[in-house]
C-alpha cells in the first residue's frame, strides 16, 4: 500500500518545507496589499499569503524585513501570482521603481501583458477594464523587449490627494510622491543599466549566470526609497549543468539560506536519492496549487497535466520540474567526481624509469603552480601516469642567448633529452606560457584548446571507471583527484577551475596526457617500408665480389 493510500495526500499542501525568516514587527502591508489585489480579483491563495507575509512584513523601524527574498516552487503553481500582487501594491502604494527581469524575452513579455491587464493598454484607454487603475497611469512603453508601465506622482491640491502627471492646479500644491514604475527586460539584454530601482525581480533564477547578477544585482543599491529589495523566484536546476554560465548563482544563494536578511522560502522534494516520483502524498506537498480552486474561479493544477509530464520527461526531469527536486548540488562541491576507492584499485609502483612518453604541461589559472605530466607504458598495455608538481613556472624550462648561442635547461628540456622516444610534448591553454621557449629550444610541441582538455577530461573519467589506466599514487596527485570537480561549458565537460584554493593541475595534466596517449598507440601502425631494389645480375660467376666490380664499384 503506497503512502497516497494510507493517508490523507492533501494534509500537508501548502505548507513549504522549507521556510526560513526572520521576525516581523508588522505585516500590515502584506494585508493591504492582499486586500487591493482582490478587488481587481486577484485573490491569493493560503500558502500565496503566508510568502506575502514574509516579502512585504516591516521591522519595528519600518523598514522592510527582508531586503532580500527567494521563492522556489516547482512551475505553473503560482508563484507570478504572488509576485503580481507585490508589485500592484509597490506600484499604487509605495510608488516603487521596479525592474522585472527574466532569462527569456517571452517570459519577461508574459509578465508584463499579465500586469497590463490592470492598467490597460495606455493612458485614458476608454476599453481598461478597471478604470480607476486607468486613471493611474501615465504611460504604457509596448516596445518589445523594453515594456514599462509608468503611474503618476501624488499631489496634495488643497488639502485633497490627486494623481497627475505635471504639476496640477491649486492655491496650495504639495508634492508627495513620485508615481511607480516598473519596466520588464530580460538580463542577457542588459536591461536595467544607468538606472536606479526599489524593487529587482529576479525571475526564472534556475538560469541566472553570475555575470547577469553581477550586472544587474547593483540597480537597487541606492534605491530613491532607501528601502531596496531583490526577489529571486525559480526552479532547481540541473544539477550536471550547473556552472558559472547558469544555475550556479541560484545554488548559492539557496545555501545562503538562514541569513537575517533573506526570506528563503521552498517547495519540494528533500536534497539526496532521486525521489519516489509516484508518491502521491509528496507531489501534493510540492505543488500547493494541485487540485485547488483559486479564489477568481479558475483552476490549479489537475492530474491530467501531471500525468502528461510523466510520459514525457525522464524521472530525473520530472523531479526535477515537478517535485522542486535540487538533486544534491552541495555534494557534489565536496565530493569531487572521481570514486577514489576505484582510484587507489588502479594503483601501481611503477619503480621502472619511462623509456618513452608522452608529455603535457598544465598550470593553474593563476600560474602559481605548473605540473608536468607522463603518460607511458604500462602494465598489460594500460597507460601509466606520472606528474612533476611544483611551485611557479621557473623550473620548466629556460632559455638563454648568449653571442647568438641559444641554451635550453629545465626540468621539461631535461625530460625531452632523457626519453628514448617522446610521442608528443603538448601544452594546455593555460601553459601556453611555455610555447615561446620550447619553439627558441627548438623543441616540437602543440598547444590545446579547451576542447581537447574537455574531451581528456571526460575520456580520463570514464579510464578511471573502467580500470584502463594506472598512476604512481604520488600525494599531489591523489589530493588533486579528490578534490576535483567538473562543470558544463557548452557542450563539453570541463574540470572546475575557480576555486583558487585548489589547484587540480596535476588531474588536469595526467589527463590530457593519458588521453592523448591512448589515441597516439590506437593509431594504426605506419606501413612498412618498400623492400629495396634488387641489383641487377650482369653475368659472371654469380658471387657478390664480382657483381659489385661489375657495375663500376
């Protein structure tokens, strides 16, 4: 009997499992916007009110709570509902410069003809649907890409509060207030630049690249109500394409969670194993509109769209999409990628010195440290893997002129001379440093791209799995093996590199290394030379003596 069966699946809907805020003084705002938003029949719903509460709560200052907050629920639950009656209450009451942003123009578009609604499609639009909220407004943009919505200022006019947009008529005219604004843009498009906001919407944050925050995230540092705020609102996202690029920000600030100033508040499925993704009592706890009857009449999620997701998305994705399902995100920052009980099982003394090799050299982003790699003959044809690790780039190689007479010495230079055979001597992009010396060494060598490194790097993960290659077990190395992670650039796979406190060098170099060695001996053998010619018989006794006299020896 499943759980669903058991129980009442419906006894812990809305209520998030994780909820993580400080202590209000007052949540009088939270109310009175909840209160303005139903008269227009936006009516939220239980578990929508409780992150209202959260977002909109003030200290005993006045001060807003939380100048920060994050929301995760997995999709179509009503998360833009919530924030739709944040930002009518921002606009119409607090007069807040708002900036919605999204990762895609169609969901930043969607969110704006979503508030338009209220507000009609223009100034005096005599088809508003609700023309008191008309009368705010100053001015609609509908350029694509660059929509704004722009309220009027508030007047007191002889004792009586109006809304206009120029300075009305009246033997006593007090100014009070700006009008609000909000303008939609998507983040790739640089929206928001040069100008100063209250309120950032950060929406489908799963996609936020630190690049976009780091462009936008300073837009409400000086906020004209001295009151800022952020909003984050998303999904997890994919746990194996998580880099610099998208997701990774939204993960941190997920782990950020339980700071006084940020309202973490979150709906699915706990971190770890993938879940039971036919637990019924779980998908009522991760989604709070399933089967509900939101208070304008019209209908949550239903079964029928669930079932639809099932067919169609692998489990991973629909714990993903469905079940608010992170995976395990922080592990993985720990844990590194590389099983290293398989890796102490491919462990070799390897006492017999290399006769031949294959060579690269790789440094850390910083060109702190720089480590040779090896890679050659193994036992039972499996490759071996060895590293010279040290501080620097000095004691690789050095050249000097001295009278025109161009010396080479180094470790690298000593290495090349004392190999019977070298395969190929080759640099990763961040040794390049090294491509001018060995050229003056007049020392054959390539320089990598990142595409080569990330298909070693994938390739030397799959060798450690399957026991096709075999390393010395130094300590630099093994420490590197096990703190290594990888991240998605493009397409490709690549060993992480920003966390400058660890240097992967010589993972990285033992890799390429490895990598290129195996497809240099996949490679047929050359063909055999043509036999050489046999030297015609001009006659004689038939012996060698007298053949070579005979043709002019």
């Amino acid at each position: 009997m499943s759980r669903a069966q058991a129980t009442n699946p419906i006894r812990r809907q809305g209520i998030p499992r994780v909820k993580l805020i400080g202590k209000a003084f007052s949540t009088d705002d939270a109310s009175d916007a909840m209160f303005l938003a139903s008269v227009y029949m936006l009516i939220p719903d239980p578990w929508q009110s409780e992150i209202l509460n959260a977002w909109l709560s003030r200290r005993r200052d006045g001060k807003l709570t939380h100048r920060r907050c994050g929301l995760a629920v997995p999709r179509q639950n009503g998360k833009n509902g919530v924030l739709e009656v944040r930002e009518l209450f921002g606009l119409i009451v607090l007069g807040e410069a708002i900036l919605h942003t999204a990762h895609e123009i169609k969901t930043s578009r969607k969110a704006f003809l979503r508030l338009k609604h209220f507000f009609g499609e223009k100034a005096d639009d005599p088809d508003a649907k609700f023309p008191d909220l008309n009368a705010l407004v100053a001015s609609v943009r509908n350029t694509n890409g660059q929509e704004a919505i722009f309220l009027k200022d508030r007047w007191l006019v002889d004792g009586v509060e109006v809304r206009s947009v120029g300075r009305p008529k009246g033997r006593y005219v007090e100014h009070i207030a700006r009008g609000g604004f909000i303008e939609f843009s998507t983040r790739t498009g640089g929206g928001g630049r040069g100008t100063t906001y209250d309120v950032l919407v950060i929406d489908e944050a799963q996609h936020l690249s630190e690049e976009d925050l780091q462009a936008v995230r300073p837009v409400i540092s000086s906020g004209p109500r001295g009151d800022s705020q952020i909003i984050y609102l998303g999904t997890p996202p994919d746990p194996d394409k998580i880099d610099e690029k998208g997701g990774e920000a939204w993960v941190r600030i997920r782990s950020g969670a339980g700071a006084k100033d940020l309202a973490w508040i979150e709906y699915g499925a706990p971190d770890g194993p993938l879940p039971d993704i036919h637990d019924e009592d779980l998908l009522y706890e991760c989604n709070p509109s399933l089967g509900v009857m939101h208070g304008d009449g019209s209908h949550g999620l239903d079964f029928e769209t669930i079932e639809g997701e099932r067919a169609d998305l692998t489990p991973a994705g629909l714990a993903r999409e469905r079940f608010g399902w992170w995976g395990n995100p922080e592990a993985r920052s720990h844990r590194g990628v590389i099983d290293m009980d398989q890796w102490r099982n491919l462990l070799d003394p390897g006492d017999d010195l290399p006769t031949r090799g294959l060579i690269v050299v790789d440094c850390s982003p910083d060109l702190e440290w720089t480590t040779i790699a090896v890679a050659t003959d193994g036992p039972d044809g499996r490759p071996l893997g060895l590293v010279d690790r040290h501080e620097g780039t000095g004691w690789v190689i050095k050249t000097d002129d001295v009278r025109g007479v161009v010396t080479a010495s180094g470790t690298l230079v000593d290495l090349v001379a004392n190999l019977d055979e070298v395969l190929e001597v080759a640099l990763t992009p961040s040794a390049k440093v090294f491509a001018a010396a060995l050229t003056t060494a007049d020392i054959e060598h390539k320089v990598l791209t990142n595409s080569d490194v990330g298909a070693a790097c994938t390739a030397y993960q799959r060798m450690i799995r399957e026991g096709e290659t075999r390393h010395v077990g130094q300590p630099e190395l093994d420490q590197s093996a096990k703190q290594a992670i990888t991240r998605y650039v493009g397409d490709t796979q690549q060993w992480d590199r920003r966390d400058k406190r660890i240097d992967i060098s010589p993972l990285v170099a033992i890799s390429v290394a490895v990598h290129r060695w195996a497809l240099e001996i996949a490679k047929p053998p050359p063909p055999p030379p043509p036999p050489p010619e046999t030297l015609p018989d001009i006659g004689g006794r038939g012996d060698d003596e007298d053949n070579i006299q005979s043709i002019g020896f």
